[in-house]
C-alpha cells in the first residue's frame, strides 16, 4: 500500500537563514519548497501545488500583504500562516482579518509551529473537500440534469437562467411533487451565490410556534424553554439563499416578520432589541392558491407582492406528457445506480401503461413507483404486472389524494379539482373527445360538462 503523499509547505522569506532553518525543522514530517520573494512564491504557485504558505511580513519589493492578497484572490481556500517579528505583530493580526490563518512571531517556537501547521494542513484540506462536494452538488442541479424536453419546462429553465445572476426574489408555484424545490436550488447553484449555504425550511413542517424562532432564531431566556441564545436559519444563510417551501402556510406573525427581510435587510431575534443584518436571497414555494389566500385574509398582499417579483408555474406531469418515457428512463438509471443493482429496461407494454397513467403526485410519485417496482420485482425486462395495481387499471390513487389532503400538502380544492379532471380526461378519451357522448357516460349535460371542461384547463380536443 503507499504511503499517503506528505503536504507541501512553501516557506516565503528573504532572510536565507530563516528559510533553511525552517527547512530543517520542517524536513521528515513536511515536503518543505523556500521562495525568496513574493514574486517567486506566486509564480511557483501558478504553476504547482501547496498545502500551506508560511509567509514572512515583511520583505522587500513585494511585502507579505500584497502577497496575501493575491494568494487569497487566486485560491481562497489555501491557509496561510504569517511570519512576523515581534515588533510587527499588530500588521499580523491585520492580515488574519485579510484571511491568514495564523500568524508565527520570530524566534518561533518548533512545538507550536508544528501545531500551527497541522491545523492550518487539516483546515485547508476541508475547504478543498467542501468545495469539491459543493461543486458536485452544483452539477447535479444543473439545469443538464433535470429532465424537461417539453416547450413548458423548457420556458421554466429559460427562466431560471434569467434571474439566477440576480438577487431577485422568486415565487416558484405548482402541485405537489412537481419539483419546485429541485428548481430552487437550480436557480442557487446556477447563481454567484452558488459557493455561499442554501438553507431550505419547510414551513409547513413545523409548528406555528416554532417556525418564527427557527427563521430568524432567539435570545436566552426569551420564552420558557428558551436556555440558550439560538441562532436562525436567516443569519446561517448570510451571503447565500433560503428556500421557504410551503410559505402559504406561514402565521400572519411570521409573515409579518418576512416582509421586514424582504423591505430592509434584517430583524430581531425573538426576545431581541438589536437588528439584526443579513444579506440573502428568498426564495420561495407553494402548492396552493395564493389568490385564494389573499381573498380569505391569511397571506398579507404586501407580502405577495414582494415575494412575487419573479413568478415561475412548474406545470403537473399530466400536462407535460412528453417528459414521461426520459423521466422513466432517468429514474431508472438512477435507482439502479443508487441501489447497486445491475441496470433493469421497463417493457414497452410497461411503458404504455405508464404513460397512459394521469400522475396526480407527479414527478415525485413517479420516482416512487420507480424505486418500487426495482425493490419487489426481479424481472428484466420488468412486465406490466409488475406495477402497483391503481396504475395498471389507469386509476388514480384515491388513498394517495386522502394522504395528501389530511398531510396538508393539498388543499381539498385542488384534490377536487384534480379527481374531476381526471375523471372527465377518462370520459372523453372513451369516446374520442366526443362531448355529448361523453356528458352522457358521465351523468351530465354537455353544456355543464363544456363549464367544467373551461373550469378546469381541458382542451376541447385531444392532443395528438
């Protein structure tokens, strides 16, 4: 087995004294590299690797601040540690500020340089770690890597791409399991912000109690079980964004609160007297109607209008059908991936009956069936029978729908609505979009049935 590759430190220094003793010390336990000048040391950087710079203050043409500055301009996650002579200890402590790691005052003392060192080593290769994960991250929500061919979700990524750069506030609006937070985190990771935190908080998973002290976080003593001061997601998302899905079913309190953010840039914590500052992007989702919720006086209009800056409507599966078979195929390849399991193909018939199926949980219930079907069935290609069975006879999942009511994450309105659209689609297609046949199979009249069908969004003719 090899042994692990020892870290690289590149000692800056014009005094060829301190240089080879720093060397010496260094030699066995580090891969010591000495530049006598800061032009030296960012050419040697340009072209080649370190784990850590031991940098000296003061130094002729180029001093050690400028050096640092360039250092941090080029790579921001490189630890610097200052050597500085006693008298220059202030001008060290001002160039932590500027990013340096640490700082070492001459004579330095071997035992603390080394501490120093494999802290600074150990730091710095957690930066590079995090910035590589963030960057994997960032990749996999490329707007690449989300499947949508259709002209609607091709308008949404167009979109998406117009106000990532900005600071803008975006209501991102749709059914649930459409994917708004996948498109959330798009907009952040396609955004400058991209390398700052994303915090996303799901406000109708938590209490009404809660969800205040959570957002934007609370002093000691500021409420019975309040023993210590707690910071809010607002202040950990400082420099990045915050995603507030579910953000109708937020209190009139809470909202009101927001609207502070939104307006002026900071607020208190509760039991707080000093605002608080913070510079982050809002964005934010909701499966309801939010017109609805103006009307009925529980979501403020002034807060509507700030957060509607920028509207994206992310359309139901049902009405973006041709994403269907590249979904099926991309979950596919994905569950296996994720489980270890050799990748498994869905049989056309399978596919048929998929495609024929109204997806009332969308994107999400997809995935789900998906990961099902891959879990109980062993066969390839995997059969129609194979799938549950309210999606073989074409029907939509009532006890899901239920679910999703009594869970809060549809309004009974748009369980209503969604069941008569299905029901009415499945009329029409049994007798070839024939209204006055249709009316009659479904017990109505075709000009109540024609109301409905303009109600509830439903061509007048099929789509070919």
């Amino acid at each position: 087995m090899a042994e692990p590759e020892m870290k690289r430190v590149l000692i800056v220094d014009d005094e060829p004294g301190v240089c080879e003793s720093l060397k010496m010390t260094l030699k066995g336990d580090y891969d010591p590299i000495v530049a006598a000048s800061g032009e030296e040391a960012l050419d040697f950087l340009q072209r080649d690797r370190a784990d850590v710079v031991l940098l000296d203050v003061v130094m002729p043409s180029m001093d050690g601040m400028e050096v640092l500055e360039r250092i941090k301009a080029r790579r921001h996650t490189l630890p610097v540690v200052m050597l500085t002579a006693t008298k220059t200890v202030k001008t060290a402590v001002e160039a932590m500020r500027l990013g340096a790691f640490y700082y070492v005052t001459k004579p330095f003392d071997v035992d603390e340089l080394r501490v120093i060192l494999k802290k600074a080593t150990e730091t710095g290769a957690l930066f590079e770690e995090v910035g590589r994960l963030r960057s994997e991250v960032g990749e996999r929500y490329s707007l690449d890597n989300i499947v949508g061919r259709s002209p609607q979700m091709q308008e949404v990524f167009k979109t998406v791409l117009t106000v990532a750069p900005l600071k803008t506030t975006v209501l991102i609006t749709g059914e649930s399991g459409t994917g708004k937070e996948l498109i959330a985190k798009a907009i952040h990771y396609h955004s400058p912000r991209a390398g700052k935190p994303l915090i996303v908080l799901n406000c109708a998973a938590i209490p009404h109690t809660l969800l205040e002290s959570e957002l934007f976080g609370h002093e000691k003593g500021a409420f019975t079980d309040a023993h210590v001061r707690k910071l809010g997601q607002f202040e950990l998302a400082d420099q990045g964004s915050i995603f507030l899905d579910e953000i109708a079913e937020m209190n009139p309190q809470t909202q009101a609160k927001l609207l502070r953010v939104l307006e002026q840039n900071e607020f208190l914590h509760v039991g707080g007297t000093h605002p608080i500052h913070v510079d982050v992007r809002i964005i934010a989702a909701t499966n309801r109607n939010l017109a609805e919720a103006l009307k009925d006086g529980s979501f403020r209009p002034d807060l509507y209008y700030r957060l509607n800056v920028v509207s994206l409507n992310l359309p139901p599966l049902r009405e973006r059908r041709e994403d269907l078979a590249f979904l099926i195929r991309y979950f596919a390849q994905r569950k296996s991936k994720d489980m270890r399991i050799a990748e498994r193909q869905f049989d056309p018939e399978t596919v048929d009956v998929m495609l024929r199926y109204p997806w009332p949980g969308n994107v999400r219930e997809l995935e789900n069936v998906v990961e099902r079907v891959f879990v109980l069935s062993d066969r390839d290609p995997i059969p129609p029978e194979d799938l549950p069975e309210h999606i073989r006879r074409g029907e939509t999942d009532t006890g899901t729908l239920r679910e999703q009511v009594l869970s809060g994450r549809k309004s009974l309105g748009d369980a209503v609505d969604e069941f008569e659209r299905e029901v009415i689609l499945e009329g029409l297609s049994r007798v070839d979009f024939n209204q006055t046949r249709a009316a009659d199979l479904l017990g109505t009249t075709r000009r109540i049935l024609k109301y409905r069908m303009d109600k509830l969004g439903i061509q007048q003719e099929p789509e070919r």
